[in-house]
C-alpha cells in the first residue's frame, strides 16, 4: 500500500514538474485522468450493472417462463379480492399487502414481507395462488446497481457520489477537449492500439455527453436522496424527518377494530380517475378486513414524464388524496421523474435498447481511459509493481463482471434449486467475480489476461442458450416452432454478446 501510494505521489511530482506553468487546460487534464484512474473501476461497476438492471423484469421472465404463459384477464379487469382472500388463507399476509398488477406478465405478484426474498404469483381471474419463487437473480443485479451489495444506506450514498464524481468527469473531460467537434467524427483503425482506443475513448465521451451526465445527475440524486430528504425536514419541519416522510406518502389512520369488508375495487383501478389519465401498477392495503382500511394505488400518468403518482381510497372506493410530495409542487414532480428517467421507464423496450448501447459506450469510458493510463506507463518504460497490479485488477473487475453474470444465467438452469435459496445468487455472482479478479492479479504480469477472460466470458455467454434449450426447452433455438416469448428475446442477446466477445478475443492486440 506504501509503495502504490508513493508511486502515485511519484507521478504527480513528474505530472507536476513537466508542467511548472502549465494552463487552466492542463490542470484540468490533470485532475481529469487521477479523478478517473481512483474511481474508474467503481464507476464502471455502477455502469455495467445499470446496463443490466434496465432488462430485470425481462430477466425474470427468462428465468421463470412460466409466467409468459398466464392467461390475461378479461376485460383486462383485475380481480384484486379473491387474490388479497387467497393470499389470507394461505397465511401470506396480514394487515398490510402490495400487489403488483400485470404488466411485464399477466400475473399478480406479492412480494412476501419476510425477508426470504420470494414472491407468491397469482391468477388475475380467478385469484388462484400458482405458485411460490423467489424473485430471481435478476434483483441481485439491481441492488449491485443501486447499493454495490453494500448495506444500506451507505451503498446507496457511495452510488450517489459516483453519480457526482461522473458529473465531474463529464465537465472536465468537456474542458479540456479542445477539438470537440471534429472528435465526434474521428474513429481512427489499422494504425496504432493507443491511437484506436484514444479515439473510442473519446467518441463515446462526445456522442454519450448528454447521456452520461443525465445519467450522472440523476443517479446522484437518488443515490442521496435519503440525505436530502433529511435536510428538507431540519429547513421544512425542524428537524422531524418523520412529517416529511409522511407529507410525501400520506398519512393512514388507525384500525378501528371494527370487521368490514372491502368495497369495489372497479374505481380504483379505473384507467381514469377525475378525468386524469392513470395507469395502476401497485395496489397497496393497509388493515385489511377493517372498517378503516385504506387503499394506495401506485401508478403512472402516461401524460407526464413524471410517472410516480398515486390515489387513496377508503374502504368503499371513494377518493381520499393524491399525496404528490412536499407542497405537491414542481420539486417532487422534478424528483419523480428521475426513476423513470433513470432506468427508462416513459417509453418501451426500443428505449432500453438505446440506453442500454449508451450504457456500454458508457462502460468503455472507464476500461478505455485506465487502458490508455497503463499504456502511458509502458512506453515511458515506468510500468512497476503497483502498475501491472492495476492492469491485472482492472482486467479482473472488467472482464470478470459479464463472467459472473453469465455464471449467474447458466447457475439458474444447471441448479435451479440452489439458486432458489436467498443470498445464493449474491454468493454465485460474488464468487465468479472475485475467482476472476484474483486470477487476473496473479497472472497480472504475464502476456494474455485479457485475451483469455475475454474467450472464456464469450464462451459462457453463448453456452447460455444452447443451455436453457436442454434444460427447459425454450430457448431462441427453437423460437420458430412456438410463440416468441421474451426468453427468447434475451437468449438472443445473449449469444449476439458471446459472439462479440469471441470477436473481440480473436482481434485484441496484447501490449
């Protein structure tokens, strides 16, 4: 640790002393490649699995076929009180419960309250309890994203200032480009490795500007909006977070202890509620059976980009509120548009795949920039201990994160049980990841780390379709002789990745 220290003391003192007056330009430079080369490799986690986490409900699917095939309610109409007296008698519930209604499948899901991960999925008709999973690997990826797998809130705070930090290497890297616009039509190939990478890294900084620092503000601000949220109770409310919670969700009454029956739902999953357009998406319930029992229903207003908006009901179906935040003004409506900004929720799947192509342009910025670093090093001939440990780290981090997640896909086939069990997919993901990454430092100062992570992730990925063919029997491959289902779309994908991974194996220039 001393000597990775001194070592980057070392290079500030030769950054520093090669530039005894150097301009604004410079020092922006300056600040530019060490704000990137520390926090790179975080940066890059936080963006690979935001790629990731855009398809989780896809994800889920894929994982669990089954519930591509629930048949759809007539009418489209719900059937909210025969799912909430199934989930009664089966013990899965008690005063409170969510209901997530149809959407990415025809299913009801309620997500159980104790702490095992699973969800129960019901029929939409006819209330029917179909079975017990848990919620599938897919979230495992999600709270990488939002979290690092850190407890909360620190990891949520950690993920909003590398949302900052991305805003500031947007800025400088703005700053100290003094050719902008010819960068955006500059790709040059078939002469040097640093010049190829020079250029990507800086094409997909150009076209990717304005993604990557919507992408920045708005991880920051979900990230820390536990703290600011905190701040706005000691301005707002004197220091009582919980009045500021409560403006922003509504406030429930107590039970009355009285039994009575839920009323007509109809009105509150009308697709229009005052003559505002509402699409329900969650259909929350607190003191069921009880006279005073109160009915949330979140959902989206497909005439604003804001989309979080929610009514409460009483018992019988009649409105009570539409809590829209603090002062029900333009800050929480600004605020609840960031979600669906973040993670491309306002439009349809057309959208992800276009974030999901800035998002790894958005991936390469890092591996690119600390690849650029390394070859510095290298042609100055000061390439020492601390510099191959970095190289073979970042291989590891980089590489390792499609290993894992391709472990994660073929763990879900090959062992479904085990992977049934809550904290496996985490240690399966975790496992596969950290194995990589120590490989990588111990080979860290041999010829080929690269390539040979890069050949076995491409191998992984394109095992993962053949694999879910042999084991379920729907997969891409057999996509002609029955519906196309959303696995197939992500079987797809998946080899369409594993193929470039070969390609790119078959083509990287070791240095």
């Amino acid at each position: 640790m001393r000597r990775c220290c001194s070592t980057v003391q070392s290079s500030w003192a030769i950054a520093l002393a090669d530039h005894p007056q150097a301009d604004s330009r410079k020092a922006w430079y300056l600040l530019h490649s060490w704000a990137g080369i520390v926090l790179a490799l975080a940066i890059y986690v936080v963006c690979a699995s935001g790629c990731v986490a855009l398809f989780v409900h896809e994800l889920q699917l894929w994982q669990y076929p089954e519930l591509q095939r629930i048949a759809a309610p007539a009418g489209g109409v719900v059937n909210v009180k025969a799912v909430l007296n199934e989930a009664k008698l089966a013990g899965l519930i008690q005063d409170r419960a969510t209901l997530q209604l149809p959407r990415y499948s025809n299913g009801v899901i309620l997500r159980l309250q104790d702490d095992s991960g699973r969800m129960a999925v019901f029929d939409p008709t006819s209330g029917a309890l179909l079975g017990i999973k848990p919620e599938g690997f897919g979230r495992a990826l999600r709270v990488l994203h939002s979290d690092l797998l850190l407890p909360f809130p620190w990891g949520t705070f950690l993920t909003g200032f590398l949302g900052i930090t991305l805003m500031f290497l947007v800025l400088t890297g703005v700053v100290m480009h003094r050719r902008f616009y010819r960068d955006i039509f500059t790709l040059r190939t078939g002469r040097s490795w640093r010049l190829s990478w020079s250029d990507a890294h800086k094409l997909a900084g150009t076209w990717g500007i304005a993604f990557l620092g919507m992408m920045g503000f708005t991880g920051s601000v979900l990230g820390l909006a536990g703290l600011l949220l905190l701040q706005t109770a000691v301005v707002a409310h004197k220091g009582d977070s919980g009045k500021a919670y409560a403006e922003i969700g509504g406030k429930t009454e107590s039970a009355s202890g009285t039994l009575a029956p839920l009323g007509a739902t109809a009105p509150m999953l009308a697709r229009d509620i005052r003559g505002e357009p509402f699409i329900p998406r969650f259909f929350t319930i607190a003191h069921i059976g009880d006279e005073k029992a109160t009915v949330t229903v979140e959902g989206e207003r497909p005439d604003y980009l804001s989309t979080n908006d929610r009514k409460v009901f009483d018992r019988e179906g009649r409105l009570l509120a539409t809590p829209r935040g603090v002062g029900n003004g333009a800050g929480w409506r600004t605020y609840s548009a960031l979600l669906p900004l973040h993670f491309a929720e306002f439009g349809d799947a057309t959208l992800k795949f276009v974030y999901l192509l800035l998002g790894i342009a958005a991936c390469l910025m890092p591996v690119s920039g600390i690849l650029l670093w390394l070859d510095r090093h290298r042609r100055d001939n000061t390439m020492a201990r601390a510099q191959h440990l970095m190289r073979g780290l970042a291989a590891g981090v980089t590489i390792g994160f499609p290993i894992a997640v391709a472990t994660l896909f073929l763990a879900a086939r090959l062992a479904p049980q085990w992977m049934a069990q809550q904290g496996n997919p985490v240690l399966a993901l975790c496992s596969a990841w950290l194995a990589t990454v120590a490989w990588a430092l111990w080979r860290a100062e041999k010829p080929h780390v690269e390539r040979g992570l890069l050949g076995l992730a491409g191998i992984l990925f394109v095992l993962v379709a053949p694999v879910n063919a042999w084991v379920s029997g729907d997969a891409v491959l057999f996509a002609l002789a029955q519906p196309l289902h959303t696995s197939h779309v992500v079987d797809g994908v998946m080899l369409a990745l594993g193929l470039s991974l070969l390609s790119a194996y078959r083509h990287l220039k070791q240095y």
